[in-house]
C-alpha cells in the first residue's frame, strides 16, 4: 500500500484502504479491448498500485466480469479491493446474479457489491421489501460471499437521498455509494451539492464516477482528462473510478493522481467558471437527461419479477 505512485483513502467507516483512483470494469470489454489487452491493463493497474476494481454483471453481458476474473488470478486477487453490482430487485434474481458475478470472477468473496442503477423513486422500495433484493445481500453477506453493500445511481439526486431514506427507516446503513461527480455536474441536478454532504454526514465510501461520462465532457472542449480528474479527486470522494481501456489511459490516471495537490476554492470557482455555461443544461451528462445509459430500462427483466403478493393486487 505505500506504492508511490498511487494515493489511498479510507472508505467510509469500513476502515478499509483502498487507491484513489479505481479501475472502471465496463470498458474492459468494449470492442477495441480484446481479451490480452483487458488483462495487461488490469494487472499493470494493480502492479503500479490500484486496488479498487469496479464491475457489473451486466457489463458487456459478463464479459468484463469474465475477463476481471482471469486477470485477478495468480494471486492478483489477494492485492484488490474487488467490487461488483446487480441489477436485481427481487430477492431471488439479486442471489441468482451474485451467485452468476462469483463464478465469472472466480472468487468465493466478493469485497463490495451494490445495487445497481438506483434511478427510480420505486426502486428503494423493492430493494427493501421483505422479498427485496437487499434480504438476497444481506443472507449472502452471512454466508461470506460479500463483505459489504452499497447502492449505485446517475439520474438524480433526489433519487439517491431518498435510497438513504428508506434504508434508514429499515435501519440499514450503506457502506457505500456511487454516483457521478465531475466538473459540470456542480452546475445541474448537482449530486455534488445535494448528496456528498450527507454521505460524509454519514460516513459512507463516496465512490465517483463519470468524471469524463466516457469522454462525453471533453466533448465541450473546456477541460482537459487530467482536470476532470483532479477535479473528483478534490472532492471527499474514497474512489474515483475511471474508464481505461488503453495503456495510455491508465499512464493519464496515474499521472492525475501524481500532479494531484488539494485545490484551495480560488482555484475551484476558477475550474467551475470554465464549465457554467456548458453544463447549464446537463447537455454533457446524458445519463441524467437522457436514457441512454439506463441499462435496466433497456431491459427490465433484469430486475426480476415483483412479489406475488404484489402482482396480485392487479388482478381482476
């Protein structure tokens, strides 16, 4: 962990040490990364000292998991912080998922794993109900599949508060969540205004993503990578988790981290100054105005199927 190219962080109240930067799993799998690329970057990411591993079940129909599973044998395994989601709500499609990323992974414990795509205001009801998809986490959690549960989300920041609502009202705590911070988003539907605050509140891993929204910010030709990474890198974020799905792009992560210095608000106010009028209208963050990156809305069957004894409630 005293790798010197790499900055840690505390999770949240796990007390766990994990790397700043994280390795983002759907772009092991994109068309341009064949199986001995995807391998090579993530072996050379945990060599130069990234611990973090982000994936999900349903990036790139298992292949990226498939792919991360090879990669972390070898003992590459014992020197990660491994994370995965599933998109299941109910109780039975959630532990049929898990059960499918273990095999994928080729671990018997998985470190993290969240609910994924939290982006409707019914989605922490069915992942609470009695027959929900966190009774699934929870019985596997006992069993030592998973270590620790969070929840994942890119729509809106109400939606994410109210997960944490609901999950108070059944006393359950998250240890972590994930959610899209970047240099435009302070400028609409802010996650950084509204939900930061009470996840260090709380205490809870703050895990960032789409600090490019996969490349799309640089599209607004205001910013460079390296300031959209220094810019999470600033905020109380445990992780940043990025896309890397070259050589060179794991060289830029590791070269954000090495010229990172803590930004004072001078130099904040001067980075947002640069991104106001292109973020104005979340033209830059589809995945809030758009549907574009709702996976689960593409596919509803992977969500599962509700209770019987709420599908009963329309019958005739």
């Amino acid at each position: 962990m005293s790798n010197s190219e790499m900055l840690y962080r505390t999770l949240g109240s796990t007390g766990e040490r994990v790397s700043a930067i994280g390795l983002g799993g759907w772009h092991l799998s994109l068309k341009h990364v064949d199986e001995e690329l995807a391998i090579r970057i993530v072996r050379s990411a945990i060599d130069r000292g990234i611990t973090f591993m982000d994936n999900c079940w349903d990036y790139n129909g298992g292949a990226s998991e498939i792919r991360m599973g090879k990669a972390l044998r070898d003992r590459y395994r014992d020197k990660v912080f491994l994370m995965t989601k599933i998109d299941g709500r109910s109780q039975k499609e959630a532990a049929r998922q898990l059960d499918e990323s273990l095999q994928r992974l080729q671990v018997d414990c998985i470190d993290l794993v969240q609910h994924h795509e939290i982006i409707r205001y019914e989605d922490p009801h069915r992942v609470f109900d009695e027959e929900g998809a966190n009774a699934a986490l929870i019985e596997a959690r006992q069993a030592g599949k998973l270590r620790y549960i969070g929840f994942t989300g890119h729509k809106h920041p109400q939606i994410h508060l109210y997960m944490l609502e609901v999950a108070a009202k059944y006393g359950f705590k998250f240890d972590a969540v994930q959610l899209p911070l970047n240099v435009m988003d302070a400028h609409f539907c802010s996650f950084e205004k509204q939900v930061v605050p009470e996840l260090v509140k709380q205490n809870i891993g703050i895990l960032g993503m789409k600090s490019m929204a996969n490349g799309i910010l640089l599209g607004s030709n205001t910013v460079t990578p390296i300031e959209c990474l220094h810019y999470a890198l600033n905020l109380p974020t445990s992780v940043v988790i990025a896309g890397i799905d070259s050589m060179e792009i794991l060289d830029q992560a590791f070269e954000a981290v090495q010229t990172f210095q803590p930004m004072n608000e001078e130099q904040v106010r001067n980075l947002l100054a640069k991104t106001a009028q292109a973020a104005s209208r979340g033209e830059f963050e589809p995945f809030k105005t758009s549907s574009i990156f709702d996976g689960t809305a593409q596919n509803p069957d992977w969500l599962g199927k509700e209770p019987q004894r709420i599908q009963q409630l329309m019958s005739a």
